[in-house]
C-alpha cells in the first residue's frame, strides 16, 4: 500500500506541473523548453521500443545476407534461388583451429560470430608487427570455413578473409577447389573503398578474374596476388597473377596483402595442409 500512495502522490504532482505548463503561453520560454523536452523523451523511448522489437528481424536479415554471399561466391545463387535451403542442403559450417588446422568440434557453430571473436582478448590472437601484412593486428583463435559438398564429397571450400586497403578492412569469402590451391571465386561483402576505384572489388568482370588462379607456388609459399596492368596470360607465372584495380594501387596491395596472410600458415595453410592430405574431410 505506502507504494501506491507514493505513486499517486508522484502522479497527483505531474498534474500539476503538467497543467501549469499548459497554462502558460505558447510563446512561454518555459513552456517551449518543456514541450521539447518531452517530445525527446517520447523519440527516445520510440526508438528504444523499435530498436528492441526489430532486433530479431536485424539478426534474421543479416543471417540471410551471409548466406547469401557464401552461395553467391560458392557459385550457387540464382535469381530464383531459395538461400535457406540451398545453404542447408550445399554448406556445411566447421570452426577451425588456426593455429593447428584441426576442427574444432566442442562449440556451437551456429553462434559462433569470428568477428566477435577478434575483438574479445580471451578468443584472439595478437599479430607480430613483421608478420602483419594484412595491417589487422589481431586475429580470432578460431575461424569459421565452409564446405560446398555434394553428398558426402568436398567440392570447395570457401574461407573467410580480411585485410585493411586503402579507407576501411575489407571482409570477404575466397572459395578455393577441393585441392585447396585453384582459386573459384572471390567475393567482398563488407568494404568501403572509393567507389570507381578500390571500390572494384565487388565488380563481378573483376571477380571473375579469379576464376582458375592458383594460391602457391611449387615450393608451397602463397604468391597469388594483383599485378599493375593487365596480367598476359601467355607469361610464366601468370596463373598466380590477377588483373589490378585501376587507379587504386593501396587497395589492390591491401587485396594481396590479405589473400597472402590469409593463406600461409599464419593463416588457413595448416588447415589446407590436412584437407589435401585427407585429414580434415568431414
């Protein structure tokens, strides 16, 4: 009872004050800043209730994106194509160790966020400065990989990676054969390059440049990477050579730096290692 009673004091008190505020004149300073005030109040819990009410349908739309750029550089996204199942019944998620290459079989893939990871001390790794050739400092201790599978056999494996370019980290898929080194597509979902210029990256004539590359090199060391120019395909050595970006030569270094990194054994090399040499196949 001495609960209600405090609040009906409360409310008998806000009647008052709200009816003197409304008794004053419009053009009363008090009376401005009032009416501003609670109209701010107001905005804010809209927006705190949007926020909230939304919030699952945001999760379910950034999911679907995902997966929509997984099947996109997968080869398998059409215009009429149902991304829920294709993705269930084509894409197999596994977390990776990166340090051994080992599957990771004791978490939850589904919720297991790798960029989350990165930013939490106990889930990362620090980069060495000398070492750090995609400028991202830190790492997660565990990643995130796909495998396109027909039936039980693998048929690509697609690879997270990220590096900084020229304004902003680019996050992207490299989908890479069964063998681990022919590269199929490359695709990057998150990046904020000058458009016209590094902002290429997403350019699908661009993309399909990659199609046939290959990640090492006989001694084993990544050295796929852009070149200044047109690649001349009748060259030795052009099969680990991309066209580069036009006008944005720290964009196209930061596109080298990171698929570099990403595939030497700071990176997925261990873990391709085993899958070529039968270790890692489910």
């Amino acid at each position: 009872m001495p609960n209600a009673v405090k609040k009906c004091e409360h409310y008998e008190k806000f009647k008052v004050y709200r009816d003197k505020i409304l008794a004053l004149h419009n053009d009363s300073l008090e009376k401005t800043i009032a009416i501003a005030l609670s109209l701010c109040l107001l905005c804010a819990v809209l927006v705190s209730f949007a926020a909230v009410a939304l919030k699952p349908l945001q999760i379910g739309n950034k999911e679907l994106d995902m997966k929509k750029n997984i099947l996109d550089v997968a080869g398998l996204l059409d215009a009429d194509t149902d991304i829920n199942q294709a993705f269930d019944e084509r894409i197999e998620a596994k977390l990776v160790d990166i340090e051994t290459g080992d599957y990771v079989e004791n978490m939850d893939v589904a919720a297991y966020d790798q960029r989350k990871a990165a930013k939490d001390p106990a889930q990362r790794l620090a980069i060495p400065a000398e070492k750090d050739i995609a400028s991202i400092r830190v790492k997660a201790k565990i990643a995130k990989v796909y495998l396109v599978k027909k039936g039980d056999a693998i048929q690509s494996i697609i690879l997270p990676v990220h590096g900084y370019g020229l304004w902003s980290t680019m996050y992207g898929f490299l989908s890479l054969a069964a063998d681990g080194q022919t590269v199929q597509s490359i695709n990057f979902y998150d990046q904020a390059e000058t458009p016209g210029l590094g902002g290429e990256v997403v350019n699908p004539n661009w993309r399909a440049l990659w199609n046939g590359k290959k990640v090492y090199s006989e001694s084993g060391e990544p050295v796929l990477g852009l070149i200044k120019g047109v690649v001349d395909s009748n060259k030795p050595g052009s099969e680990y050579q991309v066209d580069g970006l036009a006008g944005a030569t720290l964009t196209s270094n930061g596109v080298t730096n990171l698929i570099r990194y990403w595939m030497s054994n700071e990176g997925f090399a261990p873990y391709l290692n085993k899958v070529r040499a039968g270790e890692n196949q489910s």
